[in-house]
C-alpha cells in the first residue's frame, strides 16, 4: 500500500479519530458487515470493525 494513503474519518466518538483533521491515526482499519448481514446495503456492509469508543460506559 502506498504511503500517501490516509484514512479519513468522522466518527467523532472513535478513539482512533483525529477529530481537528477528520484523521484516523491508524495504519490501517478492518471493514467488516453487520453481524448476520448479507444485505449489499453500503450501511449494513462496511462497518469499522476496528472502532474503539472514546467515551466512558455509564
């Protein structure tokens, strides 16, 4: 993969997110569908399995 590449992202809530930029400071992230999901839908098909929540459960 060229080196050039950057992840973007806005999920504010995630870890991972460089909120100032829209970055995520992973090299790399893991796409994955939703449990049981064989839709095709975009919405149910590629998820950011490597999401981490930045915020504390209450």
């Amino acid at each position: 993969m060229a080196d050039c590449q950057r992840i973007m992202c806005s999920v504010g809530s995630c870890t991972f997110n460089e909120t100032s930029q829209n970055l995520c400071t992973l090299d790399a992230v893991q796409v994955s569908a939703a449990a049981k999901s064989d839709s095709g839908a975009p919405y149910d098909e590629t998820l950011c399995a490597s999401y981490s929540s930045g915020k504390e459960k209450k």
